[in-house]
C-alpha cells in the first residue's frame, strides 16, 4: 500500500500535466527524430531527459516537503528550469522548419490553453488509477498530438510546456508563503536545537552579549586566523553580531 502522505504530489495538477508532456515528448520524439535530422542520438537524448527531469523533480520536492520546505521549492524550480529548456526545443523545431508558434490570440492556442484538466478521484490503489487518470488527461490532447503533423504537435506542446511553466511558478509562490510562516521540518530542528542551546548558556551562567544583552552560546570559528579556536557567539545571531573571546 502506498503511503498517501509521502505521495501527495498524485494529487497535483502539475505532476499530472508533467507525465502528460513526458509522454507526448517520447512520442513526439520515436516519430520525429531520426537519423537524418538526429543522427548521434543527442536531442532526442535531450528533449527526453528534460520531459523526464520534470515529473521525477515534482514528486522529489513534494516528498521533501515534511522535512525541508527550502528543498521543496529548489527541486520545483529545477522542475521549471527543465521544462523551460524543452519548450525551447519544440521553439527551435519550428523555427528550424521557417515556422512561428501560435500566437496567443489564436484560435488554435486558445483551443489547448483551454483545456481542463479532470480533478484526481482516486482514494486508494493510488498508482494504478492516477495511471488511468493520466492517459485519459494526455488523450484530450489528440486532436493535436496523434496526427503526423510534427509542427502541430510541437506547436500543442510548447502551449503546455509554458502552460505548466505558469502553473509551477504559482507552486512556487505557494511553497514560499508557507515556508515564510511555518518554517519546515529541517529548519525547526535548527531553532530547536538554538533554543536548547541557549537555555543551556542560561543555566551554566553565559556571559551576556556586549551588544543586545541577550545569552551567548559557545561557538567554533570554522575559517579565517581564530579557525578551530572557540569563542562566544549571541545566541539571536544573524540578527545580532556580538562576540566575547573564549577564557
């Protein structure tokens, strides 16, 4: 059985969107690329590990999510960065070929940029029906994907490649606003220990930072001349600076 609370990003419309565009990639690809227009391999090894970057860092970030939020939003934006540099592929098949994408006032981008994804039903045997749930979002797409026309293909995937760019980027925002209030898991434990350690200066009778009054801790210079020597440190550092020698 799958663990629903290590596998949420199931639920993401843009993990979902993600394996669309991973899969149209590889399709997009065994038709198109051949050893005329690709003949050591390299875009095609290119264009299918940057569609596969996306998903696999989704799922990392989300998994992260309980234990560093700072991780979380690292790998999403790995996420993005991957994705931006595919879109760029399907950009320059078409401008190889003296073609220019959809305008987004066209009728035909308006068509894919329009179509909604299904919210995720499932509530147990999880990976066998978000796989349904997949193939049935990528094939809303046919109409512009199943043909043999490389360039409407192309045109269609660089709609969803910036389509999902938006959407990660308000992942992102999201990420960040929790982060801001609720910290995350790695970094609660520094605060913790922070706080253990100054009620132990507390206790042992630490001197007083010289420039706020607050505790000091017992802190390792880790470079510079004093590199290994130990010194008095504020407990409230970054925000306050204050040092005493170690006697």
């Amino acid at each position: 059985m799958i663990d629903i609370n290590n596998f949420g990003y199931y639920w993401l419309d843009t993990w979902i969107l993600a394996n669309v565009i991973q899969l149209s990639t590889q399709d997009f690809c065994n038709k198109y690329l051949n050893r005329n227009n690709d003949p050591c391999g390299r875009q095609f090894d290119q264009m299918t590990q940057a569609a596969r970057s996306v998903p696999a860092n989704i799922a990392e970030g989300s998994s992260r999510h309980a234990t560093s939020r700072e991780t979380e939003m690292k790998l999403t934006d790995v996420a993005r960065a991957s994705l931006a540099e595919l879109a760029n592929d399907y950009l320059n098949w078409m401008l190889l070929r003296e073609r220019i994408p959809w305008s987004v006032n066209a009728p035909e981008y308006q068509a894919v940029h329009q179509v909604a994804l299904d919210r995720p039903t499932y509530k147990d045997d999880i990976q066998h029906l978000s796989s349904i749930h997949i193939l049935t979002q990528r094939h809303k797409f046919d109409t512009w994907l199943n043909g043999d026309d490389s360039l409407l293909a192309a045109n269609c995937l660089l709609v969803l490649c910036n389509r999902l760019i938006l959407m990660l980027g308000r992942q992102i925002e999201r990420q960040l606003k929790t982060f801001t209030v609720e910290g995350g898991f790695t970094e609660g434990l520094t605060a913790e220990r922070l706080a253990y350690r100054t009620q132990q200066s507390v206790e042992a009778n630490a001197p007083l930072c010289p420039k706020c009054g607050k505790p000091m801790i017992k802190r390792m210079a880790k470079k510079g001349i004093h590199s290994g020597r130990e010194f008095w440190s504020c407990s409230t550092y970054p925000q306050c600076n204050g040092t005493r020698p170690s006697e």
